[in-house]
C-alpha cells in the first residue's frame, strides 16, 4: 500500500511540468487520503457513528467552501 | 472505599469510546482547517494568475520529499499500532521513534523553506498567495509539533512498558492523530506547490 | 442520621461528597461540574444583565448624557461580550446538560470526566483573558468586524484569543457529550426512549463539535491580519472584508441555535410532567432537534443581507432560512398539543415553560420578517433586530434556564424554594421583559438604528418605556435569584420526586449520590409514559 502511495506522489509531481489540471491533482490527493484514512487509520474496519463523523465535517466543508464561491463569484460589483 | 466507581466500563467499550472521541476530534482539525482550505479556494478563484506565478517560488522539491517523508511515517506509525496490539513493545518504540525523527525531518525542511523565503524577502504579507502559504503551512506546522510531543510521550510510555497487547488505546489515538498530520499534508502540498 | 447501614449503599448526597474549594475545582464528578458551570455563567449573566441596565439607563433620553458614544460603544461590546460568550452559549449546555446528561440516559458519568474539568478550566481562562480585554476597553461590538477591528487600536488580539480559548471549551464539552450519549445510555435505553432534553442536547453538541472550529479559524486568520499583516480581509491586498463575515456567521448562526435547543429540551421536559400527559410526536420533536441542526449549518448569510452579498446567494439563504422555521414549528404545534386535554398544573416550572412557548414563537416568527429580502433591507441593524434577538434569546432561551432552574432545583440540591415567591417573580420577569422588548419592534420599524447612545427626539416616548420595563424586568431577576440562593439555606428538604416525573434522574434521591446509581437501571419503557393506569 505505501508503494503505491509513494508511486502515485511521485507520478503526480512528474505530471505538473506539463500541462496541469487541478482535478487531477486534487483526485490524486483524494486517494492517498483515502487510502491513509481506510488502512492506516483502519477506517475501513470502524463501525458506522465513526464513518458518519468521518464523512459529515467533509460535507460542511463543501457546504462551507461552495456558497462563499457563490456569493463571491455571483456580485454584481465583483471585489 | 465507598467510592463505588464499579460501573467502570468494560475494557473494550472503554477503547471503542476513547477512539470514537478522537475521530470526533479529528473532526474539528478538518473543520479548522477547512476555513483556511475555503480561503484558498476563494482566492484561488479570484486571481489564478498570482496563484500560478507565485507558487513557482515554491520549492516542488522540497515538498515532494517531506510528503515522501510523511508518508512514509504514516506507514511507521501504523506498523507500531499494531505492534503493540500484539503486545511487542520494542518494535513499538522503534516505529514511534523512526516516526518522531521524521516529523523532525519534516520540520527541517520546512526551516530551510521558510529561511529561503525570508532571504529573498517573502514574507506571510508579501502576497495573499504567500499568505496562504505561510498560514497553511504554518498552522500545519504547529501540529507536526503537537503530533511530536504526543508521540514522544507515548514513546517514553511504551519504553516504561505501560502498553501491551490489553492495552494500547492512547498509542492508537496518538497515531489516528499523526494520520490526520498527514492527511491535511497531503492536500496541501498539490494545492499550494503543484498547481501550476 | 438513619444512613442505611448495609455497607456499598451508605448514600452520601454528591454535594457532601468531598468538601473544600481545591476537591470542587478538580472534581471530575459531572454533577459538581454543573454546578461550577451554573454558578460561572449566573454570575456572568447578572453582570452583562446590570450592563444593559446601564445602557437602557442611557436610552431614557436621547442625548448622551449618562454615557458618551464611545463608552455606550464599550457598554455593548461589554454587553453582548459577555452574554454571549459567557453566558448563553456555554449556558443551558455545560450546565444542565453536565448534571442531567449521565443520570438521564442512567450513566454514572459522561464519558471523559476529566476532559470534562479541563473544558471547566478552559472556560475560566477564556473569561479571565476575554474580560481583560474587554476592560481594556474594547468597542468592536461582539461580532468584531473587520475592517474595523483589524486596525482599530484596542486590543483585538487579545479579545480574539480568549473568545478562542473559550471555543475550544464548547468543542470538548460537545465532543465528551456525543461520546457519552452514544456509548453510555444503560441496558434498554434505546435511541426511541430517550428523554428528549438528551435529543437536544446530541443536536447542540454536534453543532459545537464542528461549528466552533470554524470561528477558530477565523478568529486564527484575524489575528494574523493584525500581527503579520495578512490580507484575507483587506481590499487594499485583494482581501475580501465581507469573507470575514462568512466564516464569522458559518459558526455564529449555529451558535444561536446551540443557545436555543437545548432550552427547547429543557420544555420538552416540562410540559409532559405538568400536564400529566404523553409529549405529543416524540419523534418528531426528537428528530426536529436533528433537523434544526442541519439546516442551521445552510441560513449563515442571512445575517449579511445588506453587507454585499450577491443577490443570487441572498436569496438562496433567504429560502433555506425559511426551512429552518418548519422543524422549530413542529415543536411548537408539538408542545400546544401536548397541553390540550392535560391536567395543568401552574408551578413555576410550568409558568416558564408556558411563557417560553408564546414568547419564542413571537421571536420566531418576527424571525421570519428578517429572512424576507426586501423587509430586511428595511429592519436590518434596527431595533426589530435587537427585539427579535432578545425574544429568542430571553424568551426562549432564558425562559428555558430559569425553568429547569426551578425544575431540577429539588433535584440538584435537595431543597424546596418558596414557591410563591417565585411565581411573583415569574409574572415580574414575564411583564417586565414584554414593556422592554415589544416596543423595540416598533421602534426599529420606525428606523431606530441599534447600538446607537443617542436617538431623535420623536422616539423618546417608546424608548422611555423600554427603560422602565428594564427595570421591571431587573426587580424580578432580582426576586427569583434571591428567593433561589436563600433556598440554599432555608429551604425545605426536598422528596425525591416532587413533580411526579418518570424521567431517570428522578428516581434517585435529591441530591444525588456521587456514582448516581447504586445500580445501572435497566430501561424498559420511555420517558413520557403519564397519565397511563397502571
């Protein structure tokens, strides 16, 4: 598992000197956490209240990060 | 005496709520950090230009290896959890002390970062960009440090024989603690050194 | 004495359990905590109270001539500070929710008894240094926006720090309530049997848990904004002033919300044991506390209406605020339907309960006037705003402390409070408070700005009233407080159930024993079984 890990960091950094795209690297980075938060913290094994106030901060986050963007990005006078 | 403390827990409920408390605590890291990831999203959005100049300044070098070193000892850690769920103490001290010294690996890199920075006159109020970086990186920093200090108590624990394969809660909990260091790294370093 | 003499079940009440103020402060018994709890945030309570009496004094004529602008710019700092941070968000929670919590769900304690006192501890500190820079003084207001209090002169810094130390109390203390909630409740107390104060309490818990660290950062990013010179909130290097108040509200709005359910609990509690009737829709109350939760974490701009904001964002939280009104309205109908065809008892729990269920539906509902775009362009940051606030807040929330006070009293500290005492004091509090607060909606309709010192000559006559029912309302704290304290010596000794309640901590003595049951019980019904022939 840390192979691949490690292998996948390295990869990403190769890709950057050419043409880049932020889904990717972001889509990467969600994977190796994945995979910490599944096997290295044994999330895989936890029952589901540890799941669910695993995943929920995730969700106040995207809640959080989404409507600023969209207050932000939707101003008629833009800051 | 007749402190009757007899409805103590069983020693496993005791374990499954002593780390039931600290994913809710990671919890709270994600939401702290998530204010300063929302910043950055906001910025980001606002002046991709700076955002792509700039973060040239950034060592990807540097970066690449601490997130090298980080995971790597995310793997340590795991392997001195369990370790010492099977009661084997020395391996569990050696894993707790490869992972301590990588933190001050981590740490090491970061200062000859930051004094690079400081050299050629970048400061946290250079830019938003570099003050992004500086609060992200600095905030992270801050519990790389935290994460070292519980691990080197559990350490000297360990050493003190406290822990065994009945008993190994606060090691566990100190590791599900220096995942999260890892975790939040990992998101960091595409968004702030790889983003071009 | 005639103790029992059968030797593991001598029952000492907890608060003779250890004696002296060094056993109190590190005691990791969650009864003694409460009460550290209780007395901390009255004490609080009464001192931001006498402020505002300071500032309706100011109010009674329209010049400045008690206080300049700039002290009555203190005042509400101090006022709203204080109140805040002091006294309603740690409030109804660390203290009734640190005693009740355990013996409700029949645990002997929470889960993590000694971060429960280091939470304590952190409460202290966070008061010790916000109040020191408070009195520096501060004049932010307590929502210290920038730009303002990134360059203003007081120290904000140092104001910012202590509101964090505080965060960081309210964060272990819901993370020790969830834990305990989840892994503690005794055999047979399953989710559906719960009291509902514990429903509550969860709900109010989970918004602690991962609302606070938002301020965190917020209040983490304003500090660098003042020490390194960071400019997320300065136009000048491309930061955003109004970012500020979106991280502010994304917590600030779920706060309000920690500050009213667990006082909606606490109603919960009341009603079925003085109406001698089942509560009515259990779960639609319990999951309403859920839902409330929820949806409080998607209305945080509707406190930014006018600062900016764009129209498209504007009017998505304007909807979403409107949801919000439907859970809390479940549990009005909810409430009134209990009380229809109960047998009423009017003691003074009862008596705040009741006033809690008109008065919070009155602030509820002008709620809604500021969710309304257009009307809130009108009343934003006028005096409707400040009588909406005060409704919830004193109306539902104080209403809701001051009843489980005379609830749980016998239960806490095994004595009886004159009980007409405290319904004189009841109907003070209750008149003084409407004479205060209901003439604020007209006079924010009419364009009184808030946190002003001074006001045209026109709105004198309402103001003037305002004033006179501060004092009112004063008097009767003033009564009840006494009437409770006095109680402490005087009162009688307690029975073990005096309202006839079936809830868990009801079935042990008044005070409890320190470990609280002798046995863990074993739950086999729920809570709100009254009225059944049995």
């Amino acid at each position: 598992m840390l192979m691949i890990l490690t292998a996948i960091t390295v990869s990403v950094s190769y890709v950057d000197v050419g043409i880049f795209n932020i889904i990717v690297a972001m889509s990467v980075a969600s994977v190796k956490a994945t995979l910490v938060a599944l096997f290295f913290m044994h999330l895989k094994f936890e029952d589901r209240i540890t799941w669910a106030f695993a995943i929920f901060p995730l969700v106040l986050l995207f809640l959080l990060i989404g409507m600023t963007i969209l207050d932000t990005f939707t101003r008629i006078f833009p800051v | 005496m007749d402190h009757s403390h007899g409805h103590q827990m069983d020693p496993g409920e005791a374990y499954s709520t002593s780390k039931l408390g600290m994913w809710l605590f990671l919890g709270t890291e994600i939401m702290l950090f998530g204010g300063l990831f929302a910043a950055y999203a906001i910025f980001r959005s606002k002046y991709p230009e700076m955002f792509l100049e700039q973060h040239r300044e950034l060592n990807r070098e540097m970066g690449a290896i601490n997130t090298c070193i980080l995971i790597f000892s995310s793997m340590t850690m795991a392997i001195g959890v369990t370790a010492i769920q099977r009661g084997k103490q020395k391996l569990t001290s050696i894993m707790l002390l490869i992972t301590i010294l990588c933190g001050f690996a981590f740490a090491g890199v970061k200062y000859v970062e930051y004094g690079a920075k400081f050299s050629h006159h970048i400061y946290p109020d250079t830019s938003i960009f570099f003050s992004l970086y500086f609060m992200l990186t600095g905030l992270h920093m801050l519990h790389v440090f935290i994460g070292i200090a519980i691990l080197s108590t559990m350490l000297v624990l360990t050493m003190k024989g406290k822990f065994n394969q009945k008993y190994s809660t606060p090691v566990e909990l100190g590791g599900l603690y220096w995942h999260l260091v890892d975790l939040i790294w990992i998101y960091l370093f595409p968004l702030l050194y790889l983003i071009g | 004495m005639a103790n029992n003499t059968i030797a593991e079940h001598v029952y000492v009440p907890f608060l003779e359990e250890k004696k002296g103020i060094l056993s109190w402060l590190t005691t990791t018994d969650h009864k003694k905590i409460g009460i550290l709890y209780l007395v901390s945030v009255s004490f609080f309570f009464l001192i931001a109270g006498t402020i505002a009496l300071l500032m309706r004094f100011e109010l009674l004529t329209p010049e400045a001539d008690f206080v300049s602008p700039h002290v009555y710019n203190v005042l509400f700092t101090l006022h709203g500070s204080i109140m805040v941070f002091f006294f309603i968000v740690p409030g109804l929670a660390a203290s009734f929710g640190n005693f009740l919590i355990p013996l409700m769900i029949g645990a002997p304690d929470v889960a993590f008894p000694k971060l429960n006192i280091g939470s304590y501890w952190l409460y202290i500190l966070g008061t010790i240094i916000l109040l020191f820079a408070l009195l520096k003084p501060a004049d932010t207001g307590w929502t210290f926006y920038t730009p303002y209090s990134a360059n203003t002169d007081t120290d904000v810094v140092l104001m910012t720090f202590g509101v964090f130390v505080l965060g960081f109390s309210s964060i272990l203390t819901g993370l020790n309530f969830i834990v305990t909630i989840h892994k503690m409740r005794a055999p047979g107390m399953t989710w559906h049997r719960l009291p509902l104060f514990i429903w509550a309490s969860y709900a109010t818990a989970i918004l602690q848990l991962l609302a606070t660290p938002v301020v965190g950062i917020t209040l983490l990013l304003l500090i660098a904004e003042r020490t390194l010179g960071v400019g997320f909130f300065d136009p000048a290097k491309g930061g955003d002033p109004v970012l500020f108040q979106n991280f502010f509200w994304f917590y600030s709005h779920p706060a309000v919300y920690i500050m009213i359910i667990p006082a909606m609990g606490v109603i919960s509690e009341i009603i079925p044991v003085f109406a001698r009737k089942p509560i009515f829709g259990y779960k639609a109350i319990a999951y309403s506390s859920l839902g409330i939760a929820f949806i409080s974490f998607l209305v945080w701009a509707h406190h930014m209406f006018t600062s900016g904001i764009s129209e498209v964002a504007a009017t998505i939280f304007s909807f979403l605020t409107f949801l919000v009104a439907i859970p809390t309205a479940i549990k009005v109908f909810n409430w009134t339907a209990t009380l229809y065809k109960g047998s009423i008892q009017l003691q003074s729990p009862m008596l705040y309960a009741l006033g809690f269920i008109f008065l919070f539906t009155i602030g509820g509902l002008t709620g809604l006037f500021l969710g309304a775009l257009a009307a809130d362009i009108h009343l934003h940051d006028t005096y409707f705003v400040v009588a909406h606030m005060h409704y919830v807040m004193i109306g539902g929330t104080v209403m809701g402390f001051f009843g489980a006070l005379h609830f749980w009293y016998p239960k806490w500290f095994g004595k009886m409070f004159n009980e007409t005492v405290a319904k004189v004091a009841w109907f003070l509090i209750f008149v003084g408070f409407n004479v205060t607060f209901f003439p604020q909606f007209f006079l924010g309709v009419e364009g009184m700005p808030r946190r002003y010192a001074t006001y045209p000559q026109e709105f004198k006559s309402l103001m003037s009233l305002s004033t006179y029912g501060s004092w009112i309302l004063g008097v009767g704290i003033l009564i009840m407080t006494v009437n409770l304290i006095a109680a402490l010596f005087n009162g009688e000794k307690a029975p073990q159930n005096p309202y006839g309640s079936l809830s868990l901590e009801w079935q042990v003595p008044s005070p409890p024993p320190h470990e609280n049951f002798h046995e863990i019980p074993h739950v086999t019904d729920w809570t709100y079984g009254y009225g059944k022939k049995s």
